[in-house]
C-alpha cells in the first residue's frame, strides 16, 4: 500500500533522481538552454515545455523522397530497401528485410539463451529482458557498431544513443501505443526504434502491429487524457486510461492496422510517434523471439511523461 503510494509520489522520485546525476548530466544546461527553470532531479512533463518551439527533425519537416536521394548513406542500399527509406516521411516506419545475417541473429539466440540459462537475464515487467546490450557482445555490436545505428541516425538526423534494449521469447501482447508516452523527447519526435526478428514470425506468434501514417497524428501527451494525476501525485493506472484514449482515437479515425509477419533478420524501424503493438500470441507452442533497440537523440531533453521522471542514461 505504502509502496505503491511512494510509487506515485512525484518528490520520492525527485529524491532518487537527486543521487542520479552521472545519469542526467548535462540535463540542467539544456534545461537552462531553452529556458526552463529546472533541476535535472526534478520532475518533468511536456506541460513543462508548453509554448516552446517545436523544431522538427529533417524527414518530419519535408519528404523523405525528397530528402534521403544522394545520402551518403541512403545510397549504400540495395534498390529493395531505398523504396521503404522514401517512404519513411509518409509511413512512419520502414522495413528492412533480411537486414542482419543468420550468423549475426544465432550469436544473439545463443547469447540471450546464455542469459536466461545461466538467470543473469534482467527480466521485468514479466515478459521483457531488459538491457541485455549490456550483457552481450553481439547485441550491443548490432545496436552500437554497424549499419543499423548508422540508418537511425540519418532518418533522424541527428546523432543518437542507445537507451534501452528489450529481448522477448514470447508475445509482448501490448496494446497500441506510440513510445512517445514511455519514453518522451522536446523537441518531440527525438526517439526511434528498431524491431529485430529472432526468428520467423507468422501470425500465430503475436507478431507486431502498426498503423501506417499513424505518426501525422498529433502527440498523445499526459494533458490529452485522464490521467488521474494531480499536484504532487501521479494518476492511479494512467497507462490504462493512456490506452483507452489510443484505442478510441484507431476506432474513431478509422486507422487501419498492419500485421508485421517477419523473416528472420529482418527489421522495421519506427517513428517515434508510430502507432503500435503486439498481437495477441494464440500459439504458445511456439516462440516469438524478438528484440527492440530504442534511441534517443542525444541533443533533445529525454524524459518518461508517463512517470513525469527525467530520462537516467548511460
Ligand atoms: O514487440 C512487440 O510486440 C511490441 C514492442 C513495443 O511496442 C515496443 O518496444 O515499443
């Protein structure tokens, strides 16, 4: 009872954040940068950075059609994969397929096999392993040393950092969301992510869902539902009330949902405010082994409007 109180109790946060500083350094200098008089153990929430400008990134303020051709690195892929990089400003994601090799993703499936056998893996909110970059070579060379970061960072436009890795052997099952309510930016739009195919996925094994076009829509911020929170205190389950609010919009809007059966190897990487999630996981004989890399812009202030905590990375 105590704890979850504490746990919506915004000054208990504020207090661990305050021993936090390695892990938030440089946040008061861009606090201070656009303005905001704040302290990087703080609080935060977009409500902070109401009436800021909004600068958008490159492919968000003009067409990637128009922009990606002659990219230096736009130009090493092959014809298959430029296609779904041009239409990255109109879709809202891009899929690449057999992007890393059979090798590269056994090393993975060896590694995370490793972690779990051996109960090193940090496994939370019961399906996720988290962080395992930080376990394994092979992961964090995908994320960190090749053609992957390379890709995020010219559709982004800007240099990023890795900020969490997820491994899954079964189904998230999450409802629809876009990462921009888990993990938030100012300027919006400074997160991407990438979704790695562990193996074959077909629709039994609760593959991932999107809503292409999706990331037009305006950004789902605290202010925009019930979220239950008042003063000192975070809402009860605003994450509840979060996905109720999602859910109305795909119905009232009519979005139309994708289904992403995957090959092993291949990637599709989203935008931060892409409408997604995972479906229900019907077989679960068998597995559905995945992983999600998610990268923040190094320049934009990084935060969790959901818990209204400053983002602690690396
Ligand atoms: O892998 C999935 O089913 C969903 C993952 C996801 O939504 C995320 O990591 O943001």
């Amino acid at each position: 009872m105590i704890k979850s109180w504490l746990r919506r109790f915004k000054p208990a946060y504020s207090a661990y954040n305050f021993f936090q500083k390695s892990g938030l350094k440089g946040l008061n200098e861009k606090y201070k940068s656009v303005g905001l008089n704040k302290k990087y153990y703080q609080s935060v929430s977009a409500k902070d950075f109401e009436g800021l400008p909004e600068k958008k990134n490159w492919l968000d303020e003009r067409n990637s059609k128009d922009l990606l051709p002659g990219d230096r690195i736009f130009e090493l892929f092959s014809e298959e994969h430029k296609t779904e990089l041009l239409n990255w400003s109109d879709n809202g994601y891009s899929i690449l397929k057999t992007f890393f090799s059979e090798d590269q993703i056994d090393r993975v499936n060896d590694d995370v096999t490793a972690l779990v056998e051996n109960k090193t893996a940090d496994w939370r909110y019961g399906r996720k392993i988290m962080f395992a970059h930080k376990q394994s070579e092979s992961i964090k060379d995908l994320a960190q040393n090749g053609p992957l970061k390379q890709v995020m960072q010219m559709l982004i436009g800007q240099e990023i950092q890795l900020f969490q890795s997820i491994n899954f052997l079964e189904g998230s099952e999450q409802k629809t969301h876009s990462d921009s309510i888990h993990m938030s930016t100012y300027p919006k739009g400074n997160l991407i992510a990438a979704w790695v195919a562990l193996e074959d996925i077909d629709s039994e094994q609760g593959p991932l869902h999107y809503y292409p076009g999706s990331h037009h829509l305006p950004y789902i911020m605290n202010e925009d539902y019930s979220h239950g929170g008042k003063g000192m205190l975070l809402g009860k389950r605003p994450y509840d009330f979060y996905e109720n609010k999602i859910e109305a919009i795909v119905t009232s809007k009519n979005l139309k949902k994708e289904v992403f059966r995957a090959k092993k190897g291949d990637v599709f990487i989203w935008h931060a405010n892409l409408l997604h999630g995972g479906e229900f996981h019907a077989n679960k004989d068998l597995s559905r082994k995945s992983m999600v890399f998610h990268y923040y812009s190094t320049e934009a202030i990084c935060y969790h409007e959901i818990t209204q905590r400053p983002a602690i990375l690396d």
